[in-house]
C-alpha cells in the first residue's frame, strides 16, 4: 500500500507539501542505482569532486530566496533570519578545503624494500537520515564529506521539511553530481528501517530523536553496518561570578530563543553564581519580552510558531507540571498574543526549578528555559552532569584556563566559552551519553564516511 508523506505547515495548519513514499521495492532499486554509480563517482580526481560539489553549493545560494519563503512554510522561521546558505557555505568549504590532508594516504615506510601506506578508502552508499530544524546545516555536515570523498548519498529528508532534499538534489545536480551518485527519497519508517537491514548502506547518519537513534541500532543489529547518531540534548550554560553579565544574557537568551527553541544545541538550563543570578534573571526577563510572536512572513516577527502544535504541546506540559511543582513563571503569556494554544507559543522563563521537573531533564525543543542560582564551580558541574545527555556546555567566564579546567570535568562533546549554539566545522561536532555518538565536520567527519585500508607492498629485487 503506497503511503502519501505530508507536511503541515505550522503558519497556519494546511498542508503545504506532500508527496508519495517509495515501495520497498522502488526503494531498493533506488539503493542499487548509488551502489552502482558510485564507483565511477570515486574514480573522478579529488579536485573534480570537490569542484562540483562546490558548484552544487554555489547553485544553492542562487536558489536563497525561495528556500527562505519555503522554510518559514515548513518549519516556520521568520523570514527575517533569512536561509542557512551562510553556515552551509562555510562547512563545506572547509571540508573542501581540507580534503587533500584528510584523505592522504598515511605513508608508513617508502624504502627501497617496501612501500607501507594506510589509505582511507569510500564506504559507498552514505545514507543520510536528516531533521527538520537546520534541514539545510544538518544535511551538509554529512553531504559535503560523503561526496568529496567518493560516496554515493540517498538523502531521506524529515516529513516537515519535505522539500530540503527537493532543493539539494536539484543544486547538486545542477553543479555537476550525478542523479545516481545524489538521490532525494522519500521513505516511510518501515521502508527505512527494511532498507538499513537489508545492509544498502555503507554508513547511515541520523540526527533526530533518541527514540529513532534506537530504531536505526535496531535495525542495523547484525548488519555491521557503521552509524552516527546525533541525538537529544538538554545542553547547559553556567554563568561563572567573573562573567561579562550583559554578554551572556545576551548570548545564552539567543541560544534558548532563536529558532523558537529548536536548535540542537540550544541553551535549555542555566546556572549563575549566586552574586550575579537576581541581576541576571531580570536582565533575562527584559530580554525575552523584547520578543515579537507571530507570523513569520511579518518583518518585525522574531519568534516564529514552533514546527507542529504536537512539539509545542509538549513544552507546554512541561511549563504546565514545573509550575505546578512550585516553579515560578516569569514571562506573562498575555504579553504575545499570538500564542494561540497551537504551534505559536509565548517563550518562557522560569525560576524556582530543580532536577525533579521534566523541564530540566528532558528535551523540551522550544521557547522555554530554566535558571538556577549555584554557589560555585562544584555545584554547576555537578548540575551540568546532571543529564541524560551530553552535546554542548556553555561556560561563561573572563578565566580561559578556568573554563578548560570545569569543561574537561564536563560530559559533553564540545565546550564553549562566552558563546554557545554554534558549529565550528574545523571542530568535531559529537556527542555523548544519550547524545549518541559519532563524528562530523573537522577531518573526523571524513573517517566517518570512509574506512581505513591498508598496503603492505614488497617490492622485488634483483
């Protein structure tokens, strides 16, 4: 039975996109096709691959106006913001940029007995299951390396952002990638999970629920097939007393509020040293009610509605329980009336919060963030650790060797200091715990979509 994928805009609840899933058996074929092309992609030089990538990315950036139109329908971020194409230029050139050394064969020994080499050689077909959020940022982290560095790429896009993978096959295409080599597929969980177990892949990056990190382990069990998988996060910022005060509440409100709270590494608890959290938490307040709710297509809106009124419903429940626990709301939601009890939500601040609240263990994904007062380092580390997850901490202080020192007690992939809720492509971006694990960007990200080969070559003499 074939399956009709929708996408309902969060704007005002129509459908905006849908399309037709592929039959396993479409799908299969569709798996055959990049395995079969792929060689022939490998064989070009480096330099070819990495030129029409580039002219992929390039292609994109001429596309900019109508995928910011596209994205605020999709996913509801207000135009204001306009696309990704900033963040995706400079991921995959960098990559680009450092492909040659990561790629390089490591010569061990080149005498005149022996030639030893360890090569890093294509998986083949790299599966790319990607998230609505940063649709566009998100996919290039793998996109960029899986291509330059010889693979095939089937891009299986999230339901919400149905078109993403439209515009990226069209762009790549456009620059010079083959249609076999660079494949947009719609799928359905079944038809992906079928795919996975039936080892089509070489390597399948996911980023998105730790519930659907599980199903993809599930499904590739036995299989050997490698993965990374770029889960949930529940991502800190510690406000040390020496900190710049109108620097980090500038710095970490952005990062619990843009993009309405949906950003994998945003800023959803916050801990300040006593000295500073009563000046801090009103500063914070003020800051968030400068906020404008509302349609994303009006040019003075700065918070969009969330993705789905299913995702604000959750953030929604875990005001609603935390309050209910004893914590203290700061922002009145009669300040935005645009919240609607749907997908447009009024951001919210609350104080008074501990460890046994949902609102500051589980994901919430949206517009809402605790604050805490500690007394010192000890205490904020031990809070931070405090979590299922592990993807980014923020640490805000004028000490840099203080920061290395709480950040390598820290469990978590990347540490920041005075900034947060960003990407630095010639870092790896990982994860730890229930963060899942992995490794994109920096040459780490080309391991990932290759795997070691070794030469051992004895050379005859006479």
């Amino acid at each position: 039975m074939t399956r009709t994928i929708q996408c309902v805009s969060p704007v005002d609840g129509r459908i905006y996109a849908e399309r037709t899933a592929l039959s396993l058996e479409d799908a299969q074929a569709a798996a055959a096709r990049a395995r079969e092309a792929q060689s022939g992609w490998a064989a070009l030089p480096l330099e070819e691959r990495i030129a029409r990538v580039k002219a992929g990315v390039a292609a994109l950036e001429g596309m900019t106006a109508r995928i910011v139109e596209e994205l605020a329908w999709q996913m509801g971020r207000p135009v204001r913001y306009g696309g990704e194409f900033g963040g995706v230029k400079e991921r995959a050139d960098y990559m680009a940029a450092i492909a040659g050394d990561a790629l390089a064969p490591d010569v061990v020994e080149d005498s005149d007995g022996f030639h030893r080499f360890l090569a890093r050689e294509p998986v083949g077909v790299v599966f790319i299951i990607a998230p609505w959020n940063y649709p566009y940022l998100t996919a290039i982290n793998t996109i960029a390396p899986a291509l330059i560095a010889g693979n095939s790429v089937m891009l299986k896009h999230a339901t919400q952002t149905l078109l993403v993978g439209e515009r990226l096959a069209e762009a790549f295409h456009a620059g010079g990638v083959p249609a076999e080599v660079f494949q947009n597929v719609v799928l359905d969980h079944d038809t992906t999970e079928a795919l996975i177990a039936g080892r089509n892949f070489g390597f399948v990056n996911f980023t998105g629920s730790v519930a659907g990190g599980a199903a993809i382990e599930r499904a590739a069990a036995g299989t050997f097939t490698a993965t990374g998988l770029e889960l949930g996060g529940k991502d800190p910022g510690y406000v040390r007393a020496d900190a710049d005060l109108d620097a980090a509440v500038e710095g970490l409100m952005d990062g619990a509020m843009f993009n309405a709270g949906q950003c994998c590494c945003g800023i959803e608890r916050i801990y300040v040293h006593e000295s500073l959290f009563d000046a801090f938490v009103e500063k914070a307040v003020a800051w968030t009610n400068r906020l404008k709710l509302g349609n994303p297509f009006e040019a003075e809106t700065t918070l969009g509605p969330m993705a789905h009124a299913r995702f604000a419903a959750v953030v929604r429940a875990q005001i609603a329980e935390a309050v209910a626990a004893g914590a203290k709301p700061l922002i009145d939601p009669a300040r935005f009336p645009a919240d609607d009890g749907g997908a447009y939500l009024a951001p919210q601040i609350l104080v008074g919060v501990d460890h046994s609240m949902r609102v500051m263990r589980e994901e919430s994904f949206g517009p809402v963030v605790g604050i805490m007062p500690v007394r010192d380092d000890d205490a904020a580390i031990a809070l931070m650790n405090d979590s299922p997850f592990g993807l980014t901490a923020s640490i805000w202080t004028r000490d840099a060797d203080k920061a290395a020192e709480i950040g390598a007690r820290i469990d978590t992939g990347t540490i920041y200091m005075n900034r947060c809720d960003y990407l630095d492509p010639a870092l790896c971006w990982t994860g730890c715990k229930d963060t899942g694990r992995g490794a994109a960007l920096s040459p780490l990200g080309f391991h990932a979509v290759t795997r070691p080969k070794s030469y051992h070559l004895k050379k005859v003499t006479t």
